[in-house]
C-alpha cells in the first residue's frame, strides 16, 4: 500500500499526513535527508518540532530535529500517535511519529527499481518567476528479504541512492554601477528619500551630542575608497533589473540548479531464539552530499556558498523481546543515533572546501561549520499487559559539539587552488 | 503604517489583489506612536491550497515469482498554483499581492518508475 502512493519527497514521515489530526509545517526540505522533514508537522494541536519520532520503536529525535529516515521500499508501517501518555513514550509534547522497517521472511523476496524524473516533462516550476523547471533525477535501489536459518534467523536488506538536479532561484540586492563608484545620489531609502552616505571622518561631539556631515552630493571620492575595499567591489556581479521597490530590493535574480548525491543503506537481522523470544539487530545510515553552483554570473570569488553541503546520519539498533507469560511482556530496546551536517561545498569540479578537509582550518569556508553529535541510548519499558499500567525507563545520554568559524574570518570563498 | 479604511475586497484573487492596498498607508515619521491597527482584519486571508498527486500502474508478469511493474506519477496533477500569503510590507511595490509560491509546493512534475519485484 505505501509502495503505491504517490510520495515526492519519498520520506516515509510524510505519510502522517493523511492523518486529518495532522498539520504540515513543512518547508520545501521534505526529502528524507533533510532532517528537519520528520518533526515539522504538527500533531493533534501540538507545536512542530516538539513531538517524538521513532524507528522501530525508538527515539531518533536529537532535539528539535530528527536524523535517520527509512527508504520507502523498507517501510512497512506508518503510525501516529495523538496523545501518548503511555509510560513507554517521552520526549513528547504530544504526537509521536513511528516509522516500522521490515523483516525478511523465510522465502527470498524483494524489489530492484529505478525511478526518474526529466525537465522535459515538468511544468514551470514557479509560475511567479516563469523559471523553467529543471528537476532532473535518477533515483535506483533494490531491497532483499530472505531467512539465514529457516524459522530461526532472518536478514532484510535495502538500499537507495539518488542522483539529483533540484531547480532553485535566489534574489539579491546588488550595487549599481553609480554605486560601486562611489555615487549614491540616485540610491533612495525605503522613504523614498536619500540614502544619505556619511563622512567618517567628520564625527564630532557638538554640546554632548555626535554629530557628522553627509558627503558633498552623496559622493564618496574615489581617494577614499579604499584599495582592498575596490578589490571587494570588483568581485561584486551587476543587478539586471529595476528591483521591486524603490530602494531596488531583489534587483538581482538567478535560476540554477543545486546537485545532489545521497545513499540509504539498511539491514536488519531477526533471531527468533524461541516462540517467546525475539530479537533483532539494525545497522543503518544515510549519507549526502549537495552541490550548489557558483550562480554569480561573473563566477565570483565571494560568492557566499550558504546551501551546499554535507548531510549525514547513523542509527544502530538492537531489540529484545521476552513474552513471559501471555500477561507479561519484557522488551528492552537501546539504540545510537546521531547526525551530521556541514555547509561547505559548490558544484562538482567547483569545489573551494570539502568537509573532510580540515573544515575549521581551511581559509575559503563560508560560514560556519556545525557537528553536532547526540547519544541517546534508551533502554525501554516493561510492559504489564492489557489492562494493567505499563511502566518505562529510559536513560539517555546526550554530546553535542559545534565548531564555529572565528568571527575574524570573513564570510567569502576565495579559492586556494583551481580545484 | 496606519489603517485608513476597510482592506477586505469582494474578489481576493491570488494572480491579483489579495487585499486593499490602499486601505493602510505608510508614516515615513518613524517617531514611537501607540499601536492602533488590529491584529487581524476579518475577511482578509492568503491562498488557499489544491493539489493531486495520481498514480498509474501497470504489473506484467514475467515467470511465476517475478513481476515487472512500470508506473507514472503525477505531482501537482492539474498544475495547479499555491501562493505563499501577499506581502505585506506597504513599502514593496507588490503590497497585497502573492509574489511566490507557497513553500514546499511545485508545479506540475511526473516521474517514471520501473520496478521488478519478485
């Protein structure tokens, strides 16, 4: 049923909403690497971001975000819970997403497939803009289910990688040529009237209060520009329309298309030592790379590269189940998830900076660098069954790390080589 | 700005006018004065938002475990347009209009999928 529907983003999370119960808070990051995309809707009235998600049961939430996501081929159940006072649920205002992977059986069984989309076939991708649609991707995977030791132990497998041109547009507010030279007598405020340039070097205190003078006719002298200032100015690409308002806000607009490269890779064993118990181990991690061109028509040195980068995350899981009694259920579950993300890198044969190269050291790194990395380890409830209270404990324990750019290091991208 | 008369029109329309403009104008004194605009006005909202998603899919069967399935997909079938809310900056030049699309929708996309499953 899941394999048919319909799913762009191909993230099982969005499932949740054909729960009329659920609210899209989602931006355009849907895609399952995008680990905004499982807690941005809102459930049964409470806020995003503040609900759990779980993967076979367990917790995969690292603060507001979320990390590993399944592939859709792997995904054999969708649940949502509204209001889970359950003692086996936490870190929850409220909803509680779970995604449940599959199992193998003890016959083989599974999918090769391929999925493709070409700009030909598309529609304008904003008809505000009219930027054409340039969406080009090839998405394959394969899945296998199969039994190592019939009725004993069982291996499930998956695997996706997708190959992807994402159409994007950016706006900016470029100089004018009037301005990069230094006259700013036609550049007009949000009020219409002029953007007045002040002298620096005229700031006086007058009876207690600084006072300072405009420049004669809003005109900066060439002599006081300064050189390394010029060399900035130079690396600045010129607006091509009027702009949307009088001050020339979003003079400048580009069409591109981002790149990108991801991989899913799952798999699951299941051991069924006896009729009353089970268990079952799950190894899986996703890892992405997005490419975003230099869309700076003069091919800028500064071009701030703010959407590129590195999208990571890792999820090991272990599962225990022991029916004591047709009343009594014990189950502990424990399992590491962690995520990682870097902004660093442009188009392919563009690259100014890659993650794993020295990313806090590196000279040409636009804005900042973040790995933060989380630990949770819950080993979950006992379960009294119906009708008697279940009761649950789960310890965790959380690491957190960010490596920020110093303040002193400017937010441009000059390139160190030809790479 | 300050509110001088009623923003809701009779024919929100988002390739147009979502509401009246002309009803709020700009105070370039930008001295502190009390708030005196509502925080809502009844009868003014953004877009509102359609979309179809269709499959079509057809199974061939190849030998008696293995099927081959090809399959279209539609997102955003009838190409339909979901506006983001219209500015509301009284300065912009598009005051009251939808100047983008809502986020997270797109126009229309297919995407072929072939898949052997056995």
């Amino acid at each position: 049923m899941i394999r048919n529907a319909p799913i762009i983003a191909r993230n099982p999370f969005t499932l949740a909403l054909l729960n009329p119960a659920v609210v899209s808070r989602y931006t355009a990051q849907k895609n399952p690497f995008f680990m905004w995309a499982a807690s941005s809707v809102e459930v049964g009235g409470a806020q995003n971001v503040t609900g759990d998600v779980l993967v076979d049961g367990m917790p995969v939430m690292l603060g507001p975000k979320s990390s590993y996501a399944p592939t859709m081929d792997n995904t054999t159940e969708v649940t949502v819970q509204q209001n889970s006072v359950d003692a086996e649920y936490g870190h929850s205002s409220g909803g509680v997403l779970n995604v449940s992977m599959k199992s193998g059986t003890n016959e083989l069984h599974g999918t090769a497939y391929y999925f493709g989309r070409h700009p030909k076939l598309n529609a304008v991708s904003d008809p505000t803009t009219r930027v054409g649609n340039l969406v080009r991707n090839h998405i394959w995977g394969g899945t296998a289910g199969h039994a190592w030791k019939k009725n004993r132990i069982f291996n499930f497998f998956a695997y996706e990688q997708w190959r992807q041109q994402d159409p994007r547009t950016e706006q900016r507010r470029m100089m004018t040529a009037l301005e990069k030279g230094g006259d700013f007598s036609q550049s007009r405020n949000s009020g219409g009237g002029l953007r007045t340039i002040y002298d620096p070097w005229t700031s006086r205190l007058v009876g207690g209060r600084a006072l300072r003078d405009p420049f004669q006719g809003n005109l900066i002298p060439r002599s006081r520009l300064d050189p390394g200032a010029l060399k900035f100015l130079g690396e600045m690409w010129d607006p091509h329309r009027p702009g949307t308002d009088i001050t020339g806000r979003d003079n400048f607009a580009a069409g591109f298309t981002r790149g990108l490269r991801y991989h899913n890779i799952s798999n699951r064993t299941d051991f069924l030592f006896t009729d009353s118990l089970r268990s079952f181990f799950r190894f899986s991690r996703f890892r992405t790379a997005l490419y975003e061109v230099n869309w700076a028509p003069n091919q800028s040195r500064i071009f701030n590269n703010a959407n590129g980068g590195a999208m990571n995350a890792l999820n090991v899981s272990g599962d225990l189940v022991w029916t004591i009694n047709p009343r009594t259920v014990l189950n502990f579950r424990s399992n590491y998830t962690s995520w990682g993300r870097s902004a660093m890198r442009t188009a392919p044969g563009r690259a100014i900076a890659r993650p794993s190269a020295a990313p806090t050291s590196s000279p040409s790194v636009a804005g900042a660098a973040t790995s933060p990395r989380c630990t949770p380890w819950p080993m979950r409830f006992w379960e009294v069954g119906p009708p008697a209270p279940s009761t649950g404990i789960t310890p965790a324990t959380g690491s957190a790390s960010a490596r920020w750019r110093s303040s002193a290091t400017p937010r441009s991208t000059i390139p160190t080589s030809g790479a | 700005m300050e509110v001088i008369g009623d923003p809701k029109i009779d024919d929100p329309n988002k390739w147009g006018l979502m509401f009246n403009p002309a009803a709020f104008r700009f105070i370039p004194d930008n001295s502190f004065r009390v708030r005196t605009n509502p925080r809502s006005y009844p009868g003014v909202q953004g877009p509102g938002y359609k979309n179809v998603d269709l499959n079509l899919a057809k199974f061939f069967r190849l030998t008696e475990k293995i099927q081959l399935e090809f399959k279209m997909e539609a997102y955003n079938l009838m190409n339909t347009f979901s506006g983001a809310d219209p500015s509301t900056d009284v300065r912009n030049s598009a005051f009251g209009r939808v100047i983008r699309m809502a986020a997270g929708t797109q126009g229309r996309e297919l995407q072929y999928n072939a898949r052997i499953h056995w």
